[in-house]
C-alpha cells in the first residue's frame, strides 16, 4: 500500500506528538517539526507509510536525543491490558467459540495505538467489544484452515504494547488447537510498537517463541526485515497479522495471511474499499473491525 498525500499530515501531526514527548522544550518542538517538514518534501510516494515512518521517528530521535519517547505510554497500555487480562480469558473460556471470542478481543485490543488518525475511548472498546460486529470477516475461511492443517506453523505478527496481552489469549487458543506458535515483535522501539522487552513483561515469552523481525518500522516490510524473520515468513502454514502498520506493509504480498486490525485511518479505509468493493459509507476509518484474509495470487 502506497503513501498518499493524506499520509504526509497524519505525518506531521505525529511529528508534534512525538516532539512534546521527547522534550519540554516549545523551540525543541519547532525545530523537530521544521525539520520533518523538509524531510516530507523528498519523501517517496511509492513506499508504504510504515516505511516512510522509519526515519522519521529516527529523525525526532536524533534531534531530541530521546530514542523512545513513547516508553510510559507502553507501560501504561502493558498495565492496562494486563488489569483486564483475567477479565477478558474468562470471556473466551465461557462462550461458545473460545477461538472466534479471542479474535475478537485480539482485534478489539488493536484500538490501541498512538500514530493513528482518530482517537478512541480504549476502556469503553474493550467493555463493548463483544458487540462489536466484523465489517470484513473471513473467520470461517480460517477454521477452515486451521483444521485442515494439522498442528499448523503459525506466524502471528505482532503489533502495539497492550494489544499483545489479548494476541497472547489468542496464541492461546491456537496452542489449543494444536498449532505451534511463533510470534514476532519489532526488532527496535517505534511509536507503540511491541518489542521483546514488552513480549516479556506482558508474558508471551514463557507461552510460545518469541522472535523479533529485525527492524524498526511499525509494519513489515519483508525486504527489510532479518533473513531469519524471513524464513520463518516463508515457512508458515499461516500468517495472522496483526494492526494496520503490518497491513500497509503487507498487504501487495502473496502469503497465506489473514489481516486483524481496526481501520483507523482514512487512508487505510481508502484501500479497503478498493480491494473489498466496499462503500465509503461502510469503511470510513472509525474503527471498523477487519478480519480479512489475503486474496491475492
């Protein structure tokens, strides 16, 4: 998925964000966004907007001289998530479908992301999530899957902290199911982003293997991504990736994935409503819940 000149004003209003929490510093925050607003002047439609976020978020880091300046909201999203954590397993374990439950809260738990487009209530989501209905929702295409494939290699990309307490519910149920799981994180901090240090605090690491892709970018970029991370891409019998970011980067590649995130962006909601005939009025980026698998040869 490409960049649009959309993507070039969420990129500045990230920019500002990012900024006020490098640094107390108001000059501090002009310079960063001076700065950002030349580099958007070269930045190259033809990659996808997680890729053109890479030195960006470098830049605001070597200016500020703050290589993580999401880190307590992290913290705060891992805290939460895991408050809720027990809360949310009694859920899957009582319904009916366990599995479709936990994709369900997985995907609801994706409301949690600080470079998106719109804001939304996390608490109220996540109380609200079971009546959440899927715009897009291929879940019978991936039962079918899984139970044709016995003890599946699965891929699950990881997205944002928080998030990844519900994916480890889910990690949960395809262990159930006899999958083996592998989940993959970001090789460095970005924005919101999982990383290994999150994998551990919020559990994951002591449930299934835990690998990183080996990159910085909010998404996956395969090209740019570890030769390891790579085969393992390649090797999968199934590729649940999570969050928008791994969408956009994602989303051109021929593999057996299937795409759960929330659409909070026009963008975004743009190239849904191209690939999936839907409306602007049915796909408008305020939160739609997408469970889609890649249609593409």
């Amino acid at each position: 998925m490409q960049t649009r000149l959309d993507c070039l004003v969420c990129f500045m209003r990230q920019a500002l964000a990012a900024a006020r929490l490098s640094s107390n510093n108001p000059d501090m925050h002009r310079h960063i966004v001076d700065q950002v607003g030349r580099m958007l002047t070269h930045i190259p439609l033809a990659k996808s907007p997680p890729e053109n976020a890479v030195d960006l978020y470098r830049m605001i880091a070597d200016l500020s001289g703050t290589q993580d300046p999401f880190a307590d909201l992290k913290k705060q999203s891992n805290d939460f998530a895991l408050s809720i954590r027990d809360l949310v397993s009694e859920k899957i374990a009582e319904s009916d479908d366990p599995l479709r439950t936990a994709v369900r809260f997985a995907v609801c738990g994706n409301i949690i992301d600080y470079a998106a487009q719109h804001s939304f209530n996390v608490t109220s989501a996540m109380d609200d999530c079971e009546k959440h209905p899927f715009l897009v929702d291929d879940y019978s295409k991936l039962l079918a899957r899984l139970q044709d494939i016995r003890q599946a290699k699965v891929l699950y990309l990881a997205d944002n902290c928080g998030e990844i307490v519900f994916d480890g519910l889910l990690v949960g149920e395809l262990q159930r199911l006899g999958c083996e799981v592998t989940l993959a994180v970001r090789g460095a901090p970005i924005i919101n982003d999982a990383t290994m240090e999150d994998a551990e605090v919020c559990g994951l690491t002591s449930l299934c293997r835990v690998i990183d892709n080996g990159t910085d970018c909010p998404g996956t970029p395969l090209a740019d991504c570890s030769a390891a991370f790579q085969q393992i891409f390649a090797d999968a019998d199934i590729i649940l990736s999570k969050g928008m970011g791994n969408f956009e980067t994602l989303s051109e590649v021929s593999a057996p994935l299937f795409f759960l995130f929330m659409v909070k962006c026009e963008r975004v909601a743009s190239h849904l409503q191209e690939v999936t005939g839907k409306s602007r009025n049915e796909i408008t980026g305020n939160g739609e819940m997408i469970l889609m698998q890649q249609e593409r040869p």
